[in-house]
C-alpha cells in the first residue's frame, strides 16, 4: 500500500464565510492550481508538468470537503495517455471525503488514450448524510484530429461512492480494442466519445433534487418502434436512477462539439445560486 506521503492532497474547508483551500500538496506529475473563485466557492484545476501522463506515471490525489463546503475540480486539458513502450500501465487514484452539506463537482475534460497507451483510473469516495457529489467521467477514443481511433492497448476505470459507510455505487468499465470490436453496436458503433455522469446524495436535498430534474429533462424519448435506428444521432443520451440517492447520465456521441449542449447545460444549473453562483468553466468555452 502506498504510504500518506505518496499522495497529492487538497483540503477545502469554510474560512471566514469563504471556501479556501487549506491543505494544498502536489507531487509530480500533477499540479494543482486554485484560481479565484467567486461568491466564496473553491475551484482547484488538475495540472501536469508534461501535459499528459506517460507510462509509469502515478497519481495519487486525496481531496476533502469539509462542512458546508462547495469545491469545483476541473481539468486544464484533456488528460492525454502517452504510448506505453514497455508494459508499463499511467495511473491515477482519487480518494475523496465529504462531510455534511459538503458539495463537490468532479468535471473534468475528456481522457484520450494515444495509440499503444495503458490507463487504469479509480476514484473512491465517502459522502456524510447529506453531502452531494457529481462526478463527470469523459472519454475519448484516441486522437481523433488525427485519425486515431481506438488505438489504445487498455482502459480501465473504477468509481465507489459509500454514503454513511454503505455502498451505494459500483461502476467499473474495462475495454481492449484488441480482444474487442469497438465499432461493433455492443461497444461504441460510429460514436467516438463516451461521456458518463454520477449524482449520488440525499433524495431530499433540493440540490439533488434540482440536478435530478435536469437530468431527467436530458433523458432521451423512448422509441416509438422496434425499428429505431439511433445511427443517425449526433449524440445519444441515457438516464437512470439506479437507486433513490442516486442518477446515472450516459452519452455517447460522434465528436467532443456534439456534447457542448449537454455540458452548457449542466453548467448552467450549476451556476445557479443553490450550487456556485457562477459556472467555472464559462471563460474556458
């Protein structure tokens, strides 16, 4: 097991009415930046030295949401997945606790695993009663610009949320290109970016309320025969409340810009004032 002083931490907690990040501790190859915020939410932005990860790299990031807190983790770029020469697997691991009333938005940019890459990412988080957790999880096929398409060797993520010490969410996904078909319509098909979204908090929260409202107007209508072809959506979208306390959004689409709408808009809930009084993300798109 890794040891404490292996990991990066970030620690938000309420300081004079104001969130402020109080704990700070970033170890290479990521950086953690903390630009202003206003109306006293925290906003910290996931960095690297290199612009990516290459094989071997280990990231290690503990985050915690004090009382009351409202805490925003984006990213400064796409996480690009360096070509893996010699076996070696890119990994990172966030541990993540929320103590009451806490709220934290996970946002991060699409992963793109380069031709030849091996990725593996976990994310764990504890949640008090009545905090609130929204968790973005983007992927791209490769480098797409280019032509890249699924030209990666391996990827791996994991997400395990507990509330109150009781699990409440399990979501693993684990692709091989070379053992699987991605163009096949029980993987990818046409679509070249997946986009996944976990709400999980009290069910009585009009936060979770307010998100969940959201997410059940972007739910796609069913179709009207057995003979609906999805193929020519831009962008397809699916929800599920998988439990009371929690949501689950899935999105598959043809390219990044195809998802603009469906990010704007949640955004846009976010930036109203039960959440962060200001989208954090408004000056980067």
């Amino acid at each position: 097991m890794p040891s404490v002083t292996d990991w990066s931490e970030l620690e938000v907690a309420q300081v004079q009415g104001r969130n402020r990040l109080i704990t700070c501790r970033n170890l290479q190859p990521l950086k953690l930046l903390n630009p202003a915020a206003p109306v006293g939410s925290c906003h910290v932005v996931l960095s690297s030295y290199g612009g990516g990860m290459v094989a071997g790299d280990t990231i290690r990031l503990r985050i915690t949401g004090g009382a009351g807190t409202r805490l925003f983790v984006s990213s400064q770029s796409n996480t690009k997945i360096f070509k893996s020469i010699d076996g070696q697997v890119a990994e990172q691991h966030v541990a993540g606790t929320l103590a009451d009333d806490a709220l934290a938005v996970v946002f991060p940019d699409p992963v793109v695993p380069q031709a030849g890459s091996r990725y593996r990412q976990l994310q764990h988080w504890n949640l008090a009663a009545n905090s609130l957790l929204l968790v973005v999880d983007w992927l791209h096929s490769g480098r797409m610009d280019i032509g890249e398409k699924f030209e990666f060797h391996s990827f791996f993520s994991e997400l395990q949320v507990r509330r109150e010490g009781r699990l409440v969410l399990l979501d693993r996904f684990s692709f091989h290109p070379t053992e699987h078909i991605a163009t096949s319509p029980a993987n990818f098909g046409a679509y070249q970016t997946t986009f996944s979204l976990y709400l999980v908090g009290n069910p009585t929260d009009p936060r979770f309320t307010r998100l969940a409202q959201l997410l059940e107007q972007l739910r796609m209508p069913l179709p009207d025969t057995p003979q609906f072809d999805l193929s020519g959506h831009d962008c397809l979208v699916a929800v599920a409340q998988v439990r009371p306390e929690v949501y689950v959004l899935r999105a598959s689409a043809h390219s990044r810009h195809a998802l603009q709408p469906l990010c704007a808009q949640l955004l846009a809930v976010l930036a109203e004032e039960a959440f962060f009084s200001y989208n954090p993300l408004a000056r980067k798109y």
